[in-house]
C-alpha cells in the first residue's frame, strides 16, 4: 500500500479541485461523511450519546463542524469547540461551522482559561471526543493553545477519533516534536498516510482506516511514492513456492558466521529460522568451542569448525577458509553470536571489502562496523544491515532517543549515505534502500522483545537472498514473515510467553498463511 507524505496528499486534492472540477468543500463533506461512518460502525447506537468535536481554524477543523452536524442529525447531543478566534476561520471551514451554528449547535472556544476549564469539563462529561484540530499540518512542535487543548483530550478518558490525523502528528515520517493526541481511531482521507504507520505516530493513531471520499482513481495512480507499508500481495510476488523438480541447491545456500564461547544459541537459532522458511542448505562456520552445541541445537545444519582465539571467538586466521566458503554460497549473514574483538573487527572489515554475494550483517558484526561506518562504502557486494535502535544510533553516531524519534529518516539517511539496505528494527520495522525506497513493517508484537529474536530474522532474510530474491525486498519480506510469525505465536501463547524458539516454530504457518492469501 503506497504511503503519501502532507505535500503529495496536498497536490492530490488541488489536482482534483482544480483538473477534475470537483469543489473542495464536496470533498470535505465526503471526508466528513466518511468519519461519521466510522463512528457510527464503532460506537453502535448513537441516540443519546454526548459527543465533543475539536476544531482548529482550518480545514481540518471544517471537516469537525460537519462531522459535528452528522452527529446531531443522529441524536448525539453534540458539542463543538473551537481552538481559535471565529473570525479566523475561513473558506469551507468557515461555511461548516456556520450551518453547524445555523442548526443550533453548541459552539465553545478554548482561547483563554475559561474556555479551557469548559472544555475540561465537556470532555469528562462526554461518551467520545472527535479530534479535528490539526491534522496532517504539523511541521514542528505544537504551540499554546493546541497543547493545552491536547492534553485535555488524551485525560479525558473517552475514545477519541482522529480525522485525518491525530493533533500533533507529522504526517510525513512518523514523528511526535511535543505532544500528540492519543487516538482509539483515525479516518484518514483519500491515501494513507506515512506518519500514520510509522513509530510513533503509529501509536498515536491506533486503528487507521483509508477513507474514500471522491478522489478520482486515475489522479492516486499518477501520484508517486516511495514509500509504502508492506502487504501479503507484495511477500507473494517475491517469495515463491518451490517447483516440483527443484532439489536442495536450487532453494539458496546460506552461510551463518558467529557463535562464540557461551553464544551458541545465536548462530544456531539464525540456521533454524533460515531452514523453517525455505533455505536449501545452511552452513555454520563457528569457534570449534562451540561446534559441537551448534550442531546439537541444529540437526539439519552442516557445521564448520573454525580456530578460535583465547575467549572463544573466530579467529582471524580463518579468514582465507571463510571468504572461500563465502564465495559457494548464495549469501553469508555475519554476526549472531560473534563477539567483537580485533580479530572479529579484521574479519568483518575484510568480508565486507571481499564477499561479493548478498552479505547481511548484524549483532557483533555491527559492533565491529560502528567503529569505523565508512567501510561500508568499500563493499564488495550488497550489504544489508539489521540494526536494533541502540545498534543504529552507535553506526549513525547518535543518540537512541533521537533514532527512536526519528526512524523514518534515520534509517533513510543512513541507506544513502553508505549504499546498504537497512532494516531498522523495532515496532514498525523500517527497511530502506540506498535509492530512497522504504518499505514499513505492518506485523510483529511486543512479545517479540526477546532475546534471540534478531537472530531469527537474520536466518530469514539470509534465507531468501540466499535463494536469489533482491536484497531490498528479501528483507522487507522476511520483517513481514518474522513479524507475523511472531503475531501468531503471540495469539497461541500470549505476548508475554513468546520466546525465539517460538517465532521459529511459527514461521511456517506465517509462511502459509501468507502465501495461501487470495490476492
């Protein structure tokens, strides 16, 4: 599903005023319409319910006003406040609120202490609230009286329905600069947008419903994005079932390297995962400490034993024996379980500089790579990186906080900047390619915060680049499979039991569930 930014939203609706004729204020009421819907399905029975719409002066707010008046025709005892002076409304919105007026309706301000302590009390009082201050217009944080008037809708305890964006949220990646409203819903309108998928606006904008509302089809057509959230009709062009004449080195043979004294679990749970999602054949090139725990945790897996240095990690003088076993591969993950130490750091700057297939690097091999992110730009082959926000903020130097706030452009920037494909971890999987395309992860739970859960995504993604599918859309494939995976563990299990082994042991059914899906 394509994603829009405020700016592409915005010329989607001037090309349909202004080519196709079509009034702005018949769009604002097909908008208005649509919400009304929304709630109507959610609430149930509207008659007798109290309802408080808050409007800002633009055109979000007119949208309020005519959701406001749908109300009312439904028996809703419907309030509406306006964060603004009347005579600042103008154009369709100031036509909104006058037949809201016109048919009698409430109308309070919130410009100075009064009025809020009024609002105060009308959202107490209220069985839900309607957000219709800002919409998909916040650049920046949000001033006074907006804040204040934030705040008193996320204490007021009721559901609240957003239109077209929650109060605070920027539409174009995802970020909250202050404050934001806390949405139950949100009706966006003609496409969906960026920010409402993207953490944390995401969270702030709970169930997200795409509302049609006349934009002719043809004009969604020619808009361009390169942003969108990923969906099962894009994992089934990608990943395919086997042919019948196929044997196993036909479906990708994937190299893991890592495992380390005490870290045998890592590399072990990284082959399971690439295995349960169809690799042909894994290889895991560990310390020859730790061989024999690897291949008891992975029957199926085919082990090589590597010279290790005092505490149990690979040691350099492998180097020679690992590149050669990379270059029969269909794509090395480098990685779970590695430790960093010089030699790990000398092996990883060489396999980037000398692997020429698909290399996907995580964990301590990551580590290795934040001492020095410019040898990146020296790759050999594709690169893939799949950092958690800690691991990202020490590769783009920054601080964890600032990733989280902005993982939309913190993952994009980085994807340019050092030509790899990123998958930035955490709600919301972010994976962004060095040309500027972003896929956004719809599925995954916060059960899956667990250890071993990274490298179970390691083994997928390994698994289908191994295979041949395209680094950028392998790893959007396998967040989504992962995320479901883990989903469906979490249905079974609970969030709160939900272990690695688990999202392995899932993967399959996510694997069918996915592929099965009628388009």
């Amino acid at each position: 599903m394509k994603l829009l930014d405020a700016e592409s939203m915005r010329e989607l609706d001037r090309r349909t005023i202004e080519k196709t004729g079509i009034p702005g204020i018949v769009l604002m009421e097909n908008a208005s319409r649509r919400v009304f819907e929304a709630i109507e399905a959610i609430v149930g029975e509207l008659e007798g319910k109290r309802a408080l719409v808050i409007c800002g002066k633009g055109n979000n707010g007119g949208d309020g006003f005519a959701v406001a008046r749908y109300l009312m025709n439904a028996g809703v005892d419907t309030t509406a406040a306006l964060a603004a002076a009347r005579k600042e409304v103008k154009g369709d919105a100031a036509v909104n609120m006058s037949v809201f007026l016109n048919m009698g309706g409430e109308l309070k301000l919130t410009t100075d202490a009064k009025g809020l302590t009024d609002l105060r009390r009308a959202a107490a009082a209220s069985d839900f609230v309607v957000d219709a201050l800002l919409g998909t217009g916040v650049k920046g944080p949000v001033s006074a009286p907006y804040k204040k008037v934030i705040e008193i809708i996320n204490k007021s305890g009721c559901p609240v329905f957003a239109v077209d964006a929650p109060s605070g949220v920027s539409v174009d990646d995802g970020r909250v600069f202050n404050c934001a409203v806390n949405a139950d819903h949100t009706v966006t309108f003609g496409e969906a947008k960026i920010g409402l998928f993207v953490w944390p606006g995401a969270e702030k904008a709970g169930e997200v419903y795409v509302a049609d509302i006349g934009i002719p089809a043809s004009h969604s057509r020619e808009t361009r994005s390169k942003v969108y959230l990923t969906q099962p009709g894009y994992v089934r062009e990608h990943v395919k079932e086997r042919p019948m004449g196929a044997h196993k080195g036909d479906c990708g043979k994937l190299l893991i390297v890592g495992g380390s004294r005490g870290m045998s679990g890592a590399p072990a749970l990284a082959g399971m995962a690439a295995l349960k999602i169809g690799a042909g054949l894994v290889y895991l090139a560990v310390p020859k400490s730790v061989a024999s725990n690897v291949e008891r945790k992975l029957t199926e897996g085919i082990t090589i034993s590597l010279r290790e240095d005092g505490r149990g990690r690979i040691s350099a003088s492998e180097l020679e024996e690992i590149i050669a076993r990379s270059a029969a591969a269909g794509a090395v993950a480098l990685g779970p379980g590695l430790g960093v130490s010089p030699d790990t750091r000398k092996l990883t700057f060489k396999m980037i500089e000398s692997v020429s297939v698909p290399l996907l690097l995580d964990a301590d091999a990551l580590n290795c790579v934040a001492v020095d992110p410019e040898i990146l730009k020296t790759a050999a082959g594709p690169v893939v990186v799949t950092p958690h926000p800690g691991e990202m903020a020490r590769l783009a130097k920054a601080k964890t906080a600032d990733v989280q706030a902005a993982r939309l452009d913190t993952a994009r920037s980085f994807a340019a900047e050092y030509g790899v494909t990123v998958v930035l971890k955490g709600a919301g999987a972010i994976v962004a390619s060095p040309d500027g395309c972003v896929r956004v992860n719809p599925t995954g739970n916060p059960g899956m915060a667990t250890a071993g859960s990274g490298d179970v995504l390691t083994g997928m993604t390994g698994a289908l680049m191994a295979e041949g599918v395209d680094v950028f859309a392998a790893a959007a494939c396998a967040a989504y499979l992962h995320g479901l995976a883990g989903d469906l563990a979490a249905e079974k299990l609970t969030r709160r039991a939900v272990t690695a082994s688990d999202i392995v042991r899932f993967a399959p059914a996510a694997l069918n569930e996915t592929l099965s899906e009628e388009c």
